[in-house]
C-alpha cells in the first residue's frame, strides 16, 4: 500500500481505524490530542461510524472505553502522561477485570515538559498495573504498535499501554498502511462477573493477572520490537529503549553500531534476552527517555560484576529529554556544538494573546485585591495560567487540574480570608465540580472565578463540556443563585467587573463569578469559516 506522510501521534489514529477501531475516547492534553483530532477529521472513521467525542476527562474518558471494550468492541483512550493520573484508578483495576474487545491505552509522555507540569514516565504505570507496553521508535512502529495491539490485548486478555514522547508525537516519518480490519461485532463476555470486582471474584482475578505475566514477558520475549544484535566489540553492551534507539543508530554508518544492542520496545523487559546480553558484555549502557525504569531492573538482574549506567548512575542527565548529542557524548564520540545564544536575544515568553477576555478579568481582580495582602489567588491549568507572569502576576499557583478551588478552599480554612480560585471552564467540569461541591457543603469563604471563553483554547479550541452548562452546574451543586454572577470581560465593563469582585469577596461564603467571553482565537477561526460558508454556501 502507499506510504503517507504522518505525525506519529497521526500515524497511531491512522492505526486505529485500520485496526478495526469503534470509539476513541479522550481529553485534550498536549501532546496526545492530534490523535483524536485526526480520528474526528478522518472522513474513513466517519464512514465506519467511530465515535469520537471528547469526554469531560481522561476517567471517564478510560471508562467509557472500558465500557465498550466489555460491549466486545475494540476502542482505544488516549490521554498525556498526567491524564493517567486522574484515569489510574479505572487503568489499574481494568488490568485485574481484563478486556473483551481489544483496548488500547495511548499515553503521551511529556520529557522536558514542553507543555506540562511534570516528566512522569507512563512505562511505571504500566508496570505497576502489570500489563504489557509497547513503546514505538518511529512512526512506522507507532502504526503496527496500534494496529496489531487491539490483536494482542484481545490474546492475552488485558489492555495495552502505547507509550509515545513528544517528541515521536511531533515528527513526521513515511508510513505504509495496512488492510482495513472490520470492527468487531456486538458480544458480551463470556463470564461477566470478571467486571465485578466484589472482593472474593478481585482475589481470583488479580490471580489471573499475576499467572499471565509469564505469557506476557514470552510475547515481548517473541516480538518482532526487541532484538539483541551481538557486535564484534564485548567491551561494552548497549540497551536502546524505543526512541533512544534512534539517537545510538545516528552515529554509525549503516546503522552498524559496533556493540552488542539490544532493541526494547516491548515490555515487560524479557530477562531471557538480558541474561543472553549478560553472558556477552563486560558493562552496559541504558538509553532510555524518561525514568531509569529499565536501568533500575538491568541492575536487579545482572550480577553485581556488570557495571551498569544510565540516568540512575548520573552518566546520562537525570531530567530533561535524551538526544544525539548527549548520547554521543557518553560513548566519547565527537559532538558538534553550535553557537551559543547572543545576549542581544531576549527570551519571549508565552503570553496571552491580544484581545483575550482572560486580561481584563485579571486586570479587574489585580484592582479588587489590591488593599488585601498578596499570594491568595489560586489557578488552574489552561491559557489564563499566564496570569501568573508579567504584567498581572495575579496568581500564585498551578498544580493539577481542579486543584484552585479546593486549594483556595483549603487556604480559606487556614484562615486566608478572602481565598479566591481561578479556573477554566473546561477545567471546572473535568476536574472543579467536586472541590465546589466540598466548599459549598463545608460552607467555605472562598470565591470562585470561573474564566469562560467556551473551549479547551489552550490545546486547540476543542468543545469544553461546560458549553452551556455553567451556571446550572453550580446552582445544582448548592452555590446560592445570588451568588453566581455572570459578567463579560471587556475593558468598558471594568468598573462593574472590580465592584462584583469586592461585593463577592466581602460575602461570608461561596460564590462563584462567571467571566464569560468567545476564546478570541476561536472566534476569528468561527467567523472564517462563516465567511467562506457565505461566499460557496456549497460548503
């Protein structure tokens, strides 16, 4: 078939819907949201009738999937490397209640924190869910990884976890397709109650999981994705881990590195082949983007004569991402350095875009809290988390999502009065309900500001699931109607957006005030779309 031009994050929807895919579920979170995107423009996955929607957030997100992988469908979540973390609780028991139709979990790990809080590595949830991972080196792997993984979850009975970085997500590599398979037919599974995980049926099931695992590390011990390549020199051995692979092949002519290699994209890691490289090198190297996960484990399992190194022993950095340089480096290889920065160069930081509702709401509150003492503004995560730099620096955090409002709610508690929470609306129904619902019930003096420009602007102007909905949403919760207040942040409503601020905050209890405003990237996109409707109504 012919090659396309894919995005690796392309590449692995492209994967899906060939595979025979009947819903992918997701919250948008860089740098996995391509993946979903691609699906939802795919006029292929349109034909098939795969639902593609947004969920509220990567739980539901996992157990919607899980729903209809018990339905005997195959469906795929995709979610970036902290998305796990509000999904852990549905991944890790899904391992114990197993699948029916094949489930994919595509997690996109974000080394150097491009655009996220932390560099988790998503192969330690993996192993702890005890659960097979396969972890791509380019685009083509991304592709078959998907395609035959629905094949693989289906066989061994459990989802499987496809680990990508950012930087796979994010380049382009020709890929070769393969023949569409036919999604799955409607069929429940055969014993049911393996989703009832009472205690005595858990017991059994976790059983089930821990006697499978020699069946799992047979078929990473099997697969086509590891290899160990003997080299002419033992001096040294060499354990490349999905991307690093590529940064080692870089440096030598045909891909002819001269140590013993071993290629590991499949885990768990199959120690058969380790004891193998064991027996043939005198130390080893591990090149891995993430955590030391696999140097951790090469040193439980090697005797203590094999000198092993990595980013655990401090040869390699222990943040940030792994690259070329930095491997050749390590293997005392000739590195080009190029020029450094000039002075003259002056860091350009985000910023928020001209015209955004976001700064005039921040500019109202900087003036209401100006006569109280600083640092009792709490954020969120999302494009007004840029409040936080010059010239507002109206907030003074951002941990997780929903963490403002029962930050502020904590804060408040201490007796930080007022406390005041800024948020999202996306983030406020995918994480914010429940900390507003602890407020309101603990009847705490805090005031939420909820910044709503209707989308999820910050990775792409996806739909928010709170289009529509806030203001019931917050009434339904317990928030007395008067105390929710709607305004349109706009600079000729500034003054009455500063006297809601102070009225809000002199109120001893919840309130929430609503900054309402069309994200202004969205709305220049909306009226293009509407101009080139008018000029080929066709369209």
């Amino acid at each position: 078939m012919m090659q396309n031009l894919y995005l690796g994050v392309e590449a692995i929807g492209q994967a899906a819907i060939d595979g025979g895919i009947s819903g992918v579920y997701a919250y948008p979170g860089t740098p996995s949201t391509e993946i979903t995107e691609f699906i939802q423009a795919s006029k292929l996955a349109t034909e098939k009738g795969v639902r593609s929607k947004w969920s509220a957030n990567e739980k539901t997100a996992y157990e919607a999937a899980l729903g209809m992988s018990y339905a005997g469908k195959r469906s795929m979540v995709c979610m970036k490397h902290v998305g796990l973390n509000v999904a852990a609780d549905a991944f890790m028991n899904s391992a114990i209640t197993g699948i029916n139709g094949g489930l994919i979990v595509t997690v996109a790990d974000d080394p150097s924190m491009h655009s996220s809080q932390n560099e988790q590595d998503s192969r330690f949830y993996g192993k702890f869910a005890m659960i097979p991972v396969l972890e791509p080196s380019n685009q083509q792997e991304a592709y078959d990884m998907v395609y035959s993984g629905f094949e693989l979850s289906e066989k061994l009975g459990v989802p499987v976890m496809v680990r990508i970085t950012t930087r796979l997500a994010h380049s382009r590599a020709g890929v070769t397709r393969k023949a569409e398979v036919a999604a799955n037919p409607l069929k429940l599974p055969q014993h049911p109650s393996q989703f009832v995980l009472l205690p005595a049926i858990a017991r059994q099931r976790y059983k089930s999981l821990l006697q499978k695992q020699e069946s799992f590390e047979q078929a990473a011990l099997a697969s086509d994705y590891n290899f160990l390549k003997k080299g002419p020199d033992q001096a040294l051995g060499i354990i490349a881990c999905g991307l690093a692979i590529n940064y080692l092949n870089e440096h030598y002519k045909n891909r002819e590195c001269p140590y013993t290699v071993m290629k590991l994209a499949q885990y768990p890691i199959p120690e058969e082949m380790l004891h193998e490289m064991e027996q043939l090198c005198e130390e080893v190297l591990v090149l891995e983007e993430g955590y030391p996960l696999v140097e951790e484990a090469v040193k439980a399992i090697f005797s203590k004569q094999i000198k092993v190194s990595g980013r655990l022993s401090g040869i390699l950095p222990r943040d940030g991402e792994l690259n070329a340089d930095l491997v050749a480096k390590v293997l005392g290889l000739e590195t080009q350095e190029g020029a450094s920065v000039p002075e003259l160069v002056v860091n350009r930081p985000p910023a928020l875009c001209q015209g955004c509702g976001h700064q005039d709401m921040y500019k109202a509150l900087n003036e209401a809290v100006d006569k109280y003492s600083k640092g009792r503004v709490f954020s969120d995560i999302g494009c007004y988390t840029l409040g936080a730099l010059p010239p507002y620096e109206s907030i003074y955090s951002c941990v997780d999502m929903g963490a403002s409002i029962t930050m502020a709610k904590g804060a408040a508690d201490a007796g930080l009065i007022p406390s005041l929470a800024v948020i999202g609306d996306s983030t406020f129904t995918h994480s914010g309900i429940t900390g507003l619902l602890d407020a309101v019930n603990d009847k705490s003096n805090i005031v939420v500001v909820i910044s709503d420009n209707e989308s999820v602007s910050m990775t792409g102007g996806q739909e928010s699931s709170a289009l529509g909905k806030i203001e019931s949403i917050c009434a339904g919760v317990g928030v007395d109607p008067e105390h929710i207040r709607m305004l349109v942040p706009m600079k000729k409503y500034h003054e009455l957006m500063v006297k809601t601020f102070e009225e809000e905050m002199a109120y001893e209890g919840v309130s929430v005030i609503i900054f309402r405003r069309e994200c202004i990237q969205a709305a220049a996109r909306r009226l293009r779309t509407e101009r080139k409707i008018k000029q080929n109504p066709k369209l």
